[in-house]
C-alpha cells in the first residue's frame, strides 16, 4: 500500500481506515472486512466521533461513512470533514439507493458510495480507487 | 461428501436454510470472513444481531401501541432493524422489514401490525433454527471453507 496516497493519510506501509457507523453488527463486520485484507482500522459511532477523532488529529486513508447516524449523520460529518481540509477517501456506505439521497450524500464530498451490505468485492473496488 | 456424522448433519442444516429462504449470499460472506483465528466470527456477528434486534423489536412494538401512529418514527426502528437484518443475510426478516416499510410510507397502520407480527414469526424461527444450527456446528468442530449453496 502507498506510504501516502493522493487521499492524504498517515506516513505508514500499512492502510489504515475508520468506520463510522452507529449499528453494532455493521461495525463489527466492516472491522472484520477491514482486517481481512490487512487494513488497520478504529470504529466510531457516529459523524460527531468521526469528527472528533480527526479533531485529536487522527487521519486514516479510508473512512466508511454511513448516512443515517443519531447526533450527526452522514452527510453533515463527510461536509464537516471537507471543510476541515480532511482529503482522505471517504465512502459512503448506507442501505439508501434512490438517486436523489445517494447525490445528496455524494454532494456533500463522498469519494465513493456503495449500498450496504458491504462485501469484499465492494471493499476491494472502494481501495482501487484510492491506489489508482 | 462428508464422512463426518455431525458435519453432514451440519450441511443439511445450512443447505436448508439457504434452500427455504431464510439465508442469502451474505450470510456466505460472513462464512468466509471466518478462520483459524476468528474461528466463531459467525456465531458472534448472529449473536450480537440478535441482541441488537431485540431492542428494536421492543421499540417498534411500543410505538405501536401508541396511537395515532408515528409513521415516521416506525419505518427509522424498521430501517435499523432492516440494515442490521441484511447484514446477516436473514432474508425473509429483511424481506418483511421492506414490506412494513412500504406500509409506513403509505401510512397504512393495519398493514404495519399485520406485518410486524409476521415479521416477528419469521425473526423467531430464524432465531431457533440458527441456535440449532451453531450448536451443531460447535459439536462438529470448525469446517473447513464456506461454500455458496447451488
């Protein structure tokens, strides 16, 4: 993996990503993904601990964000995080499919978006794009 | 073919499940995030569902109890439940969790209680048959690769 791909992150041989969602059994399966293929990894709950986490500065090459979080979703977080010049990969990873909520999300600065459940394929195509 | 008593009965057992519908492709996804060092990755992500869900079930089945409706408070338990539901590839809860959705978006409070006690039904004996199904497996010992069902 690149010490330092286009996306910004940490000066490290090994990828490192943070998931951001609020529901327990997606955490624990995207950690699980994340580890399969190598990529170190953290979870938090929701868009405020994602913004907090960068706020202690923090960075990761890959955040998956989900969209509908209590105290801040989604959106709002991947938008806050833009505005704090975070240029990481972020993917939206959400059960939402209509085109209208996935171009809202995209807008707010996505990278990617993939429709929950997430599998390896989808995790692989996510990680391309941050190596390509 | 197996020789192995326990892993065959296992195999019948996950065959089943698949082939009457109460599992899809995900739940092979989960089987092959499985090994020798996550040996119980399976039964642990079932586990933590399950426990997860049952908090939703509960709120969904409070909100319904309160009239009129709030129609928009019950499909954002629904959606939760939903997620979590295709997560582990429970394909028939997941399937009268897009159901209930469809009646809470139309407003349709019959067919939301209707639903949900289906819904319910199905999340038990989904419940019963994966207790049966890891215990086996605990018995049979690790196996060795998911396989996706024909």
């Amino acid at each position: 993996m690149a010490a330092q791909g286009r996306h910004g992150g940490r000066k490290s041989n090994k990828m490192t990503a943070l998931v951001v969602d609020d529901n327990m059994v997606n955490q624990t399966i995207h950690h699980r993904l994340l580890d399969n293929l190598g990529i170190e990894n953290e979870a938090v709950s929701n868009g405020k601990e994602a913004v907090d986490i960068h706020c202690s500065g923090k960075t990761f090459d890959l955040i998956l964000m989900d969209m509908d979080m209590p105290v801040m979703n989604g959106i709002e977080a991947t938008r806050k995080l833009r505005e704090m010049g975070i240029r990481s990969m972020i993917a939206g990873v959400s059960t939402r499919s209509m085109e209208r909520e996935v171009q809202e999300f995209m807008e707010a600065g996505l990278d990617d978006y993939q429709v929950k459940p997430l599998t390896v394929s989808k995790l692989i195509s996510i990680i391309h794009k941050i190596n390509g | 073919m197996e020789r192995n008593p326990m892993r065959r009965q296992l195999q019948v057992m996950r065959k089943s499940l698949f082939d009457q519908g109460y599992l899809d492709e995900q739940f092979v996804q989960l089987e092959e995030l499985q090994d020798d060092a996550n040996p119980n990755f399976v039964e642990e992500v079932v586990t933590l569902y399950f426990r997860d869900s049952a908090r939703l079930i509960l709120n969904i089945e409070q909100a319904l109890e309160r009239k009129p409706f709030d129609f928009n408070k019950l499909d954002g338990y629904m959606h939760q439940f939903k997620g979590s539901s295709s997560s582990i590839g429970a394909k028939r809860v997941k399937a009268e969790s897009t159901l209930f959705r469809e009646y809470c978006k139309s407003g349709n409070g019959e067919g939301c209680m209707r639903t949900f006690q289906q819904l319910k039904k199905e999340y038990a004996t989904l419940r019963k048959k994966l207790e049966a199904y890891f215990q086996v497996a605990r018995q049979a010992g690790p196996m060795e690769t998911a396989c996706r069902p024909k």
